[in-house]
C-alpha cells in the first residue's frame, strides 16, 4: 500500500513478536505480530482451500506481518507462494516467519501503482487482505485491474476485509474506524460491496457474491474469465 504517514494507529497494529527467538542484524527480532492476523489468518485460510485452486503459483498483496501467508501455506501445501509488500520491515517479517518450502521470499511490491500485473503475469491464484479501506478509490481501481493483468485465463482472486453495505457501516465498531480513517485521510475508508463487485467486472473480473466472514467482514471471489 502507498506509504501514509497519518494513518490512526489502529489501521495497522504489528508489534515484535516476543515468542520469536531470530535475531535481525540489529538485534531485535525481524517477525513482526498483528492481533488480526491472528485472528483470521486461519479462517481466510480455510475458505481459499475451499474455493481456490489446490496448484499452481499464488501472489498475496500488502503481505504484512507473514503471518497469513504461513497459513495459507499449510492449507494450501502445493500451491507455489509469493508473498509481497511495499514496507522493507514487513518483508523482513514476512521471511523471519516463512519456514514452509512453498513460501518464496518477499519481494517489494506496491499494490496501487501501475504496471505490476504485467511483470508478475501467469498467477493462478491473487489474495489481498485487510487493505482496500486504506487507499483511495482512484487506487482500488488501479489494484484490480493490475490484479486482472496478473491473473491467468480462469484465474482466482480472493478480496478479504471490512465493507459498507448498501453505503453504511454495519457495527459500532466498523463506524468508529472508518471514521478515523477518513479522518486521517478523506480519500480513504471502507468501500461498498456493490462498487467493489462493479468495479471488478469494469477491470474485467467476474465477481460471486460476498461470503460472510466473521467481525463483520467479507470475503470476495472472483475469476477471470477464461
């Protein structure tokens, strides 16, 4: 994701993980935890070893702590693993937690800019978790369509997190956060489940409807089309 310098801390919660006994070069541990991650990390899991494919190669975005791809992994064993994200110390994350031969090592990559899907063409399967509330809309339309670039003919993409439904936030909690993220920035902030159906089909996606996931959240399947 672009680098936001203002965003509330709640936005992106990772602290050092203090069972992790690795030292970085510096001397503090390089895998970083999030409470979040935590929580969904098998859950999301679960639903791509249900409605993804079980081979081929996989690219996840805005990879953050490593601790979904871990996961993924496991539940997906082989299928071939290519964790990414824009922030150095995520990265690093990321391969302090990848231990599985199906995890490729981290490569630096910014979701919202262009002309990524042509370089990483060929992907069998695309995740993204957890980031469409915290970059603009002009920046969600970019991400999918360099996610259809980057897809196969018939190739899957699975869209994880929190949404507006039919233009309102569904919990207290949801409001509260969408509040301070608009805040913080008021081009971003979680975006409706119907404009992100419409705006994969506009990038040449074919989007099923939203599975309910727990906390309120949403998972999007999508392919494209063969």
């Amino acid at each position: 994701m672009p680098q936001r310098t203002h965003l509330p801390p709640t936005a992106s919660l990772a602290e050092p993980d203090p069972s992790n006994t690795g030292l970085s070069d510096t001397g503090s541990s390089a895998r970083l935890i999030a409470p979040s991650a935590e929580r969904n990390a098998a859950v999301i899991a679960e639903m791509l070893a249900v409605h993804g494919p079980h081979e081929g190669r996989a690219l996840e975005l805005a990879s953050g702590t490593g601790q979904h791809i871990v996961a993924f992994a496991a539940h997906l064993p082989h299928v071939d693993w290519q964790p990414s994200d824009i922030d150095p110390t995520r990265r690093a994350s990321v391969d302090a937690w990848a231990s599985a031969a199906n995890i490729r090592p981290a490569i630096a990559l910014d979701a919202t800019a262009s002309g990524w899907g042509a370089e990483h063409e060929g992907q069998d399967m695309i995740v993204l978790v957890n980031l469409m509330h915290l970059i603009s809309e002009r920046e969600a339309h970019i991400l999918l369509h360099e996610v259809a670039v980057a897809l196969r003919p018939g190739g899957f993409f699975a869209l994880y997190g929190p949404f507006l439904r039919d233009g309102c936030t569904v919990s207290d909690a949801d409001a509260s956060f969408d509040a301070s993220l608009r805040a913080s920035d008021p081009e971003i902030g979680y975006k409706d489940a119907e404009a992100i159906k419409r705006w994969m089909r506009d990038a040449g996606l074919h989007p099923l409807e939203p599975l309910p996931m727990p906390s309120n959240n949403l998972m999007f399947l999508a392919h494209h089309p063969l």
